[in-house]
C-alpha cells in the first residue's frame, strides 16, 4: 500500500482555495477526515452542551472511531477532489 501523506498534505492545501465555502456537513465531514487521518481516533473530552460547534465537530471526528487513517486520508482525497471538481 502507498502512503498517501504528501497527498493528504496537498489536498488539505488545495481545499483552501475552493471557490465557495461548502455547506456545513461537508465542512464537518472534511473535519472528521482530516483529524481522522492525521491524528487517529478521537482523544480529549467533548466539549460542553453549549459549544455547538465543538461538539458538532467531536461527535463527527467520533463517528470515525476505528477507521484506519489511510483509509481517511483516501476518503479526505476523494473529497476534496470531488469539491474542486
């Protein structure tokens, strides 16, 4: 299996210069993806009942639990690639 890193880098480059600001569970899935590939299972407390964002980010980055990071850094790639089209 190849080692998907440099691309997984230069994916999470080339997703800043997207034209248009994706709708918020794509932001979320990108997100999970990238912790997910980058960092493994999710780690630390969840934030508090009234950090909505920070927990809408947690729990998505806690759905992932258990995905070998290169198969997040695969799905990371396919998604940005899919949303620079």
């Amino acid at each position: 299996m190849t080692d998907l890193r440099p691309e997984f880098e230069q994916a999470a480059e080339d997703i800043q210069k997207l034209g248009e600001r994706p709708d918020n569970d794509t932001l979320l899935k990108l997100y999970a993806l990238y912790k997910q590939g980058s960092e493994g299972d999710v780690h630390g407390q969840q934030p508090g009942f009234f950090d909505f964002i920070g927990t809408a980010k947690y729990e998505a980055w806690a759905k992932l639990r258990g995905v070998d990071g290169e198969e997040a850094r695969r799905r990371y790639i396919e998604l940005v690639r899919e949303l620079l089209g």
